[in-house]
C-alpha cells in the first residue's frame, strides 16, 4: 500500500497545483516515506517544490520532549535553512506571523486513532487559522492504526480542550484525512482542504486490522507510542494519565501496563473478571509487577496488569479498551472505597477541572466509577448510544 506521501512524491499530477506555491510542512518523527526518509527531507529534496517554513505538534518535529506538557521551542533548521515553528511551545494555534511565509500547508502526522492524541487538535487548529488566512491544507492521509471501530462517550459541548477537539468519541475510527473532512464540514470553515489518500488500506484485514503489518515499520509518533499493541491499548490506558495509577511511563511498556504500589493485582484482575466478562474479550489480561524508573511512583515496586491486544488473543472486533480501563476503575473503587484514584493537578494547562473528566469529555466516567449503585449496564447505555450515533454521522467521510 501507499500512504499519502508517497502517492505525493511519485505522482507529478499530484504535486503540479503545488508548483510556484510556498509550502509548509507539518510533521514529526512517524512522517517517514516507504524508504524511511523524513517526509519534511523528502518533500525539501523534490525538483519543482519549494518548501518555506516546518512545523512541529506535541513533542517536536523530531521527537524531542519525551513527556506532556513539555514545550518545544522554535528553531531554523540547520540544514534547509527555514523556520522551525512549534506549536506547543509558546502557542498551540498558529500565530499570524506564523501563517505569514506559506501558501499551502502539508499535514503529514501518523495519528493513533484516539480523541485524545494531540495531533488531532493540532489539526483542527492549523485548519481555523488556514481559513483566516486563506490558506490552503493539504493532508497526505496515513492509516489510522486501531482501524473502524467506534467506542466510548462523545465529548459533550463545553468540554473542549486540547485533548479534546470536538464531539466525537475516544475511538473515532477516521483517518487524520477524513477527520479533516469532517472538522471542515462541523466547524463550518470556508477553507481550500485537500486529502491526498491512501492507495491499499485495508482496514479490516488482518493481522493488523488498520496498521500495514509486513509493509511498513512502526515508528514511534510520540515517545511513549512505541508499538501497535500500545496503539490498540491507547483508547482505554490514555485514562490512567488522570489518575494517580502509573500508566507505565518509564517502563518499556507504556500505556499497556497499569498499576501502583499499593495494587494487589491478582485481587484486581479477580474483581475485574467478575463484574463485567463481556468488556475483557478479544484480548487477555495478565497480571506483574513493574518498577517505573521515571513519572508517576519512579523507582517503586508496582503491582499491575499487563493488557495484551495482540496474536493469538487479540479479536479486533470483540476488543474495547476504553470499557476495559473503565471496568478496572470500578473494580478498584469496589475494592478501595476511599482509593484516591483521580489525580488532581493541571493537566494540559487545565487548573479548573479534574484531567480525568477533560479526558474523557465529560464528568460521565468519573461519576459511574465513584457511584457504587452504577452498574455496567448503565455505563453501556450511555456510550452505546454515543458510538450508534457516531458511526452514523462519521459515514459521509470515509475514503476507504
């Protein structure tokens, strides 16, 4: 198959309306051709392309912020000679000045399918201010790597933030390209966006169900994104970042693993077996111990579950992270009453609400898990509802 830059680079019909145009590229260390050239190098390199400025999303356009909330600073490139712009350094939306030495935007970031990934808001920013400022944006499309399915609550008005960029659910199941599509269409933006699709993808094929196993190399999109079983994972662990749970960070498996100090995760994995099996197919859980050596209890012993989304217990239509992760919450709240699972501290600049409720686009998870007459019945209608709605307004844009 064929992502969107490489369809870019060897088509010469593709790139002609990009000819005499300034070009902006936005990228970060996934933003690889099949030969594993940095797009931004690949594109500075093409006979008839001029290449004015970059930009780089959360953790830098070459990957060089290893947790959240650390910013990356504008620079010129030392080897092409342009402007380097961040946005999560000083600003998340591009500046005018910023807007100011390009014609048309190149978006080429590997997204993880998840609301809560950065790239995404980033995204719709980078149209906003195209529309402003007519521009233009390109998207050369990669694969969502969790592939179609749809699940858990749709953000609800107000709970806009970085880690939410509109009413959608934790797995949206679109591609970066078809999710421009739809942010043009729900913001209501008079913008000039192109997608550059794909040629192969395969969604429901396996073994990777959205990622081109055998085809392509996974190259981490963000640091702690290190592999396709932490992408399935993403959906649900993604959570724990808004609890006082380790969610792995500072081990070689984060946000596959779970757990804290004070977890007896035999006990655990127990209670989360008898509340709700149907939420545990298509994967298997295992429980160990692991000692972080950086973030949330570095240097501590850890009892925990291990999440394995993968051959031969993987499912991909009977696995839901996003269930499993809130089933562990409930199974912990059941066990501990008084456990302090929600973390309290600013979360992606929000001093005001809890990064748990921010996370998930609403107070919604965070009061069934603390409602000890809240079964997972409820939980179910509610997000069920949400993902029948979803998969049915999210139909009008898909390209594959």
């Amino acid at each position: 198959m064929k992502f969107g830059i490489d369809r870019l680079l060897e088509e010469p019909g593709l790139r002609r309306p990009l000819e005499g145009k300034r070009l902006a590229v936005l990228a970060h260390p996934a933003s690889v051709t099949a030969s594993l050239v940095h797009s931004l190098d690949a594109l500075a390199a093409m006979p008839g392309l001029q290449v004015t400025a970059a930009f780089g999303p959360q953790h830098g356009l070459r990957g060089d912020k290893q947790d959240n909330m650390m910013e990356s600073p504008d620079f010129n490139d030392p080897v092409l000679g342009i402007p380097v712009f961040s946005l999560y350094g000083q600003v998340r939306r591009p500046t005018d000045a910023m807007m100011e030495p390009f014609d048309v935007m190149l978006v080429d970031l590997q997204d993880l399918g998840c609301r809560i990934y950065t790239f995404i808001t980033t995204l719709r920013y980078v149209l906003e201010a195209a529309a402003r400022h007519g521009k233009a944006v390109w998207v050369l499309d990669r694969p969502n790597p969790v592939g179609r399915p749809v699940e858990g609550l749709t953000l609800r008005a107000g709970w806009e933030s970085f880690v939410g960029a509109g009413a959608m659910p934790m797995r949206h199941g679109l591609t970066l390209g078809e999710l421009a599509l739809w942010f043009v269409r729900s913001l209501k933006l008079d913008v000039d966006c192109q997608v550059v699709a794909m040629d192969g993808w395969q969604p429901e094929s396996g073994p990777g169900f959205g990622w081109p196993l055998g085809e392509r190399p996974w190259i981490n999109p963000s640091p702690n994104a290190p592999n396709l079983w932490m992408a399935r994972a993403y959906p649900g662990t993604v959570m724990l970042e808004g609890t006082t749970l380790s969610e792995g960070r500072g081990t070689t498996r984060p946000l596959e693993i779970f757990g804290a100090p004070d977890v007896a995760p035999r006990e655990l994995l127990r209670r989360v077996e008898s509340l709700a099996p149907q939420w545990l197919s298509g994967c298997r859980l295992r429980e160990c111990w692991f000692e972080p050596t950086f973030h949330k209890h570095a240097g501590a012993l850890c009892g925990g579950i291990q999440i394995h989304p993968e051959a031969p217990f993987y499912d991909h239509a009977q696995f839901r992270p996003w269930r499993l992760q809130a089933l562990a919450f409930k199974a912990l709240r059941q066990l501990s009453p008084d456990y302090p699972i929600w973390r309290d501290f600013p979360y992606e600049y929000e001093f005001e609400r809890l990064a748990i409720d921010l996370i998930n686009g609403s107070e919604l998870l965070r009061l069934w898990v603390d409602d000890p007459g809240a079964h997972p019945a409820d939980l179910e209608d509610l997000a069920g509802a949400d993902e029948l709605a979803w998969a049915e307004e999210r139909r009008e844009f898909l390209l594959y």
